[in-house]
C-alpha cells in the first residue's frame, strides 16, 4: 500500500529508486519518456518489475551460470547481467 501511495504522489519529470528491487526506477504512470535524457541517451532500458523479480528470486552468486530460456526480448538476461556485475 505504501508504495502505491508513494507512486500516486511522483509528478511529472519525478522518479524514486524502488525500494524492493535494486538498480529499478519507478516513474507515474503515463510518463513520457521522450522527456528524460536519460531515456534518450539510452542509459535506462524500460521493462516491467516483473522482468526483475525471477532474477531476485534465483539470487545467483557471482560468478554462476544462468540459462534465460524464456522468450525475446531479454530483459530477464538484462536484469541477470546487472544483479551479477557482469561476473557470471
């Protein structure tokens, strides 16, 4: 409930770091992105939470092996890169 809360609050041009996924921004609904240079520059990659949460719940340790056999277009392989720092 707080975090809902928390999102219906953010205005326009505002973002939080989500407090249960690491490296996840939270933006309002119906944000445009053509309005953030960091979109624009292409420093984000925009997927939903949901694409986050198998990578939390493996939890792998550096340096393992991970298979995404799951459809394109590889957000959950994006996701896995970052929760390892490139080390698996």
């Amino acid at each position: 409930a707080g975090f809902r809360k928390s999102v219906k609050r953010l205005s326009n041009l505002k973002y939080f770091i989500d407090p249960e996924v690491e490296h996840v921004l939270v933006f309002p609904t119906g944000t445009k992105f053509f309005d953030y240079d960091i979109y624009l520059n292409r420093h984000i990659l925009l997927m939903d939470k949901a694409s986050c949460l198998p990578c939390l719940a493996l939890s792998p340790p550096p340096g393992s092996t991970v298979l995404d056999a799951c459809a394109a277009p590889g957000n959950k392989t994006i996701c896995l890169a970052n929760y390892l720092k490139n080390k698996g």
